[in-house]
C-alpha cells in the first residue's frame, strides 16, 4: 500500500462549499474554522486564531506562502474571513483572524447545495454535478481580456464566485460575451470608464441591466474629422 494514501489527519472540505467559493478557498476557510472551534483565543466574544503565514503554510504545505496569501487576502476581499491584531507588541503584525458566520450563512440560501445533490438520483445527480463543473470560467475571463486588452487571471476566487453566481442565475456564454461586448464598445476608449472594463463590474449585481441594455448607434455628425 502507498505510504501517500490517508494515514494523517485529512483535510476536509465539503464541495458544496468548494463550489460556491472556489476549492483554495475552501480549504483555508475549513481550516481556520478548525482552529476556531477550539477557543484558544476568545476575545470579546469571539474565537480568533493567528498564525504567520509560514505557519499557515506548516499546515498547508502544498501550496507556496504566496498562494495561501492570495487565498487569504481573497476570503478577506468577500467578506468571509475578518482579520485583526490583538499582539501585545505593536512590532508584531501577526494577523489574527476569524470567520463571519453571518456572511457565510448567506451561502446557504442559495440554490445549489451538497443535499441536493445527496437527495437526487444517481443520474439527476451527474446531470446536475456537470451543470456545475461546466461553468466556463476560464473561457469568459479569455474573452474579457480578449476585448480589454487585459490580462484578468482565470484562478481569481472573486472572479470564479462572480461568474458562478451569474451562471447560477441562468446566465450562460452568450450572455457574458454580450455584456463583454457591450461595454468594451462604449468604455474601452473613454479615459474615465475604462478602469471599469473590469470583472467585479462587469458579473456584478448589474450584470442583467448591462446585458439588456440598448445599443445606442453614434451617428455621423456625432463624429468629428480632420479638415484636409
């Protein structure tokens, strides 16, 4: 038998949770939950535990230290993880962190959750799996960047979540690239909007108004040219 097949304490992670917020960030936020559930530190209230991230990459030792940063700095970013630091000494800037439940909560009310699938038969349940996994994350991002001259990287959480979100809700490609387009045509050239040719606009909440919003065609004399 390998040595490399489970001996050791696994890390655990349900996939519904990997799912709605991507599996790095899964992981870390199972594993500050673990800590957490333990009450080492209690204050006002609250459990908190802080580690360096070297310490962070102790227990996650297959990721590098700027990897768990990124995932850390991500789970912040949505609000899931809250950080502080309660050091006696102000030369120690060790985070301490803990989990937002409430936030978290708000996961549960969505559509898609490891119960249903549970609930499901097996054929229902790989029809429904795929959905998932089909989301073309990787392909949207592409084209944004495509269109933007950008270089958005497709392993972003917050973008995965943005996308997942909006595919969730029915959207598909042809929606996206749509919205893409759209905005390109009437931001890429303007100094101020185009800063906002940008994931976190573009999936956002106003995604649906974007993508039935009315082409408006420039006429001629709103050109202007050159006397030659």
């Amino acid at each position: 038998m390998s040595k490399l097949l489970i001996r050791e304490r696994p890390i655990m992670v349900t996939p519904a949770l990997a799912v709605k917020i991507g599996l790095n960030e899964a992981i870390v936020l199972q594993q500050i939950h673990y800590w957490l559930t333990k009450e080492l530190h209690l204050i006002d209230g609250r459990s908190w535990i802080y580690n360096t991230y070297k310490e962070w990459n102790e227990q996650l030792p297959f990721w590098s230290e700027s990897t768990i940063k990124r995932v850390f700095k991500t789970l912040e970013d949505l609000g899931y993880v809250v950080s502080g630091n309660f050091n006696r000494s102000k030369m120690d800037q060790t985070k301490w962190y803990t989990i937002d439940y409430e936030k978290l909560k708000e996961l549960d009310e969505e559509e898609f959750t490891l119960v249903d699938v549970e609930d499901l038969s097996e054929p229902e349940a790989q029809k429904k799996t795929e959905v998932v996994e089909e989301v073309p994350v990787a392909e949207v991002v592409e084209y944004l960047n495509k269109k933007t001259y950008s270089t958005y990287k497709t392993g972003t959480g917050k973008t995965r979540i943005l996308i997942r979100a909006r595919w969730m809700e029915g959207f598909r490609l042809a929606d996206f690239k749509k919205v893409i387009d759209k905005k390109a045509d009437e931001w890429l050239e303007h100094p101020k909007w185009s800063r906002y040719l940008r994931p976190e606009t573009l999936f956002g909440p106003k995604f649906e108004s974007y993508l039935n919003q009315k082409t408006v065609r420039k006429r001629e004399e709103d050109f202007y040219f050159d006397d030659e």
